[in-house]
C-alpha cells in the first residue's frame, strides 16, 4: 500500500524533531523557584514562541499570567471562512525526584531501546512537537486549512491555575471551533486513543502542632505527644483496609463502563511487585477512572540519616485527591479539609492549606470533530480503530475552556501511554508514537476542515 504523503513528511521530519526535542528537553522548565530558577522556564517559553514564529505564526506572545508563571500564544492565520482550531500542550515538566535513579540524565534526551528518555518527552514538550510536525506536514502538502492558535502552558504540573485565570480574564484570546489538548494519551503503544473523561483534583497541605519544641524520646515518650505520630494516624484516616479512599461524605462506588483495563496489564505498567495486592474494590477502570483517589504526595519530618531520639512538635503533609467526573472538586476540597479537622488525634491543632484545585471533565465523544480524528486515526494506525479511555490525571484548562467556550469540540490525545513512565524517573516517549500522532493530527485537521464545508 502505497504511504499517504502526510506519513512520507512526517517521516521525513523526525530527524528534526528529535534535535528539537532535545532542545526543549535541557530546559530544566520545573515551574517552581524553590527547586529550579524561573529563568529555566523563561527559557523554555522563548524557545517555543521562536519556534512559532520560525512557522510564520502572529500575534507570538508571552502571557504573564496571575500565577507569575509565562504561557506561549500564537496565531496563524487560516484561509478565509475556515474554521478555527486551537492546540493545547505545556511546555512546565515535573521534577526530575532522584536524579541517582536516572539511567541517563533527565534533562538529556538520549536514544535507548527504541525510545528517547528525558523529562518532558513525552508529558508534555513531545507534544508540542507533535503539533509542530502536524503543521509542517500540512504545510508541505497543500497548507494548513484551518486557522491555528497554539497555548502553550508554563504551569500545568504545579495546578496554579494561571492560564486558566487568564483565559477568563481574556476570553476571546483562545476562542477556537475545536480544541486538541495534546496532553494525554493512547491506552497503550500502538492502540489509538481519545480521552473521553479526566478526573480533577484538588491539592492540601496539612499542618499538626502539639508540642512547643522537640523533646527527648525516653524523657517524655509516651506521655507527650508526637506530632509526627498523630500525622501518621491523620493520613491513614483517609484509606480504608484494602486501600479504598475514606473522605466523609466521599462517593466511592461508581463505576467505568467503557474500555476495561485488564488486572494483569494494569500490575505490569505501574510495574507493582510479585505478591503485593492492588488497592481498592471493583474493576481497574472503576478505580482509576471513576472513583477518587487519595495520595500522600509528600510529608516533612526527619530523615533516617542523622536522626535523633526526639519527640516531633510539628508535622506536615501535603494530599492530593483525585476527583472523578460527576464530582465537584470544590466541595470534594471542603469535604476533605473537613475530613482532617474533624480526625486530627489528640487534639493536635491543625491547619489545612488549599495550594491547587482543577475540575474533572467529561468530553462529547459523539461531536463531529471525534469522526474526524477517528478518520484521521484509522490512516495513521493501519488496521486499527479509534478507542475511548478515561484518564486518571487532571488538565484543569479543560473544564474552563469548556465552560467559557461551549460550543466548542475538545478533543484529547497525546504522548503518554503508560510506558512512558510520565511522573516518574525515565520518562521516555516512543518515537513512532510522535509520527503516528503527528500524521493522526494533521489528517485530522484536513478531515475537519473538510467536513465544515459540507
């Protein structure tokens, strides 16, 4: 069969891409000052508006947005009457946690095992990538037939919420027909896949008090008591035996009735260990999907190394609750703050922090442009067929672009399947993911451009 010019452009632009992504990849682009310099960041959002503009982009612009963050705007102008599509990715990466743990550095793209490894390559500077090499290979074959703005977020993964504040505060800006949020991604390598559903979020920090300083272990242990101890107990309030989430007044028993995630499969990609159980009661799809899910991301206390016999006066704990769509996740906040009021043991005083927030999202999986992108993904996979997923993460924007554009179809797909490892140490992305999704991507947009003149 004979190769779609598309797919032959595609192909042909790898090299570049790669280079390109190795670029955008030695940004250290962790958009929080405590752990990297902002001018990590600052860095990255010019090297993607100088991308935009070397594509004949307009209107390039830094976005100073309420969070003190940057996001990356563009325009490029589509032919007359032609409709409006806008693409989302972010260019703010995770941390890189244990560097040690790394079998190449983070901030390295490097070539292994038929996948280039690197922090943000897949979550998500590949996905700007991929939208750069959908346009370019629409550009090689006729031209781009929509009009295109691009958002490139500078803080998605810290859940500020500054894009989304400007995006209210200027609404015409990302006005768009259609948006593709390139920030998901297929069920698994070669599977192509649209996210019908995100989960939302909700991000606490926790602080008890007891004592007025540390005290020593044998003097006072026993009476006294340990704030670290009564975190200990707080935090294991909110699961119950065989893990499920406990948050008072919580729903968590609904149910996923769409693509199923086989046990098996699920053990191997989080990669749990011989003979340890998975937490929580009904199918793999209900818990990830259609329930939340509570997570201690981090805790203060002492380390192993260097302890001492002592009684802790102070703990803190930072909680992140995953919320479900069908759920709001303002009131799944104040049930939760409520949760640890109402558990700190012994009195302990406590105070509890609101540091991040974002809505679950549902798509309309029966919208015009989702025949499009099933068209587009059909060429792009040979001999497979387009499938809907949920996805366990959160993309706050979605739920506010949504709400100030309704009118509008989003669609989401991406670069993270779950050998991706995005989060953890050795993130990667397959490069024949980049290309397929590349070529999916700009198929799509000349589908729906078609399908708007009908």
């Amino acid at each position: 069969m004979t190769a779609h010019p598309i797919s032959e452009t595609v192909a042909s632009l790898m090299p570049r891409a790669k280079a390109e992504l190795a670029e955008l990849v030695a940004f250290r682009s962790v958009a929080d000052p405590a752990q990297f310099p902002r001018s990590e960041c600052e860095a990255a959002a010019g090297w993607v508006a100088d991308a935009l503009r070397a594509e004949d982009f307009q209107d390039v612009a830094l976005l100073d947005t309420p969070d003190g963050t940057q996001s990356v705007y563009g325009y490029l102008p589509g032919p007359a009457g032609a409709p409006t599509v806008l693409l989302y990715a972010h260019y703010d990466v995770q941390p890189p946690l244990d560097e040690a743990a790394w079998l190449s550095p983070p901030f390295e793209l490097t070539e292994r095992d038929g996948r280039w490894f690197g922090r943000g390559a897949a979550d998500c500077k590949g996905g700007f990538i991929m939208h750069l090499l959908a346009l370019r290979a629409l550009k090689a074959n006729g031209g781009v037939p929509v009009s295109v703005k691009v958002i490139a977020e500078g803080s998605e993964e810290q859940g500020t919420g500054g894009l989304e504040r400007y995006a209210e505060a200027n609404p015409e800006l990302l006005a768009a027909d259609t948006i593709v949020i390139g920030d998901t991604g297929n069920f698994r390598v070669g599977l192509p896949t649209v996210t019908a559903t995100l989960r939302g979020m909700t991000m606490l920090r926790v602080q008890l008090d007891t004592l007025e300083g540390n005290l020593h272990s044998g003097q006072f242990g026993g009476a006294a008591p340990d704030a670290l101890a009564a975190m200990i107990q707080l935090l294991a309030s909110l699961r119950s035996e065989d893990g499920t989430t406990t948050v008072d007044g919580l729903t968590t028993d609904a149910e996923w009735d769409g693509l199923q995630y086989p046990e098996g499969e699920f053990r191997k990609d989080a990669k749990v260990l011989d003979g340890v159980e998975l937490i929580g009661t009904g199918t793999v799809a209900d818990r990830i999907w259609a329930r939340p899910a509570v997570t201690v991301i981090g805790i203060d206390c002492p380390p192993v190394v260097g302890a001492t016999p002592s009684l802790q006066a102070s703990a803190r704990a930072q909680i992140s609750l995953r919320v479900p769509p069908g759920q709001d996740a303002a009131e799944a906040t104040e049930l939760l703050t409520a949760h640890l009021v109402s558990h700190a043991p012994w009195g302990a005083r406590i105070s509890v922090e609101q540091v991040g927030q974002g809505q679950p999202f549902r798509a309309d999986v029966t919208s015009p442009a989702y025949t499009s992108m099933a068209e587009a993904m059909r060429l792009a996979y040979p001999g497979e067929e387009m499938q809907t997923s949920g996805m366990g993460g959160s993309i706050p924007l979605c739920n506010t672009l949504a709400s100030l554009y309704p009118q509008a179809e989003i669609l989401l797909i991406g670069l993270s399947e779950p050998e991706a490892q995005i989060h953890a140490v050795n993130e990667s992305v397959s490069p024949e993911e980049l290309e397929r999704l590349s070529v999916a991507e700009a198929l799509f947009l000349r589908n729906y451009a078609e399908s708007r003149k009908a």
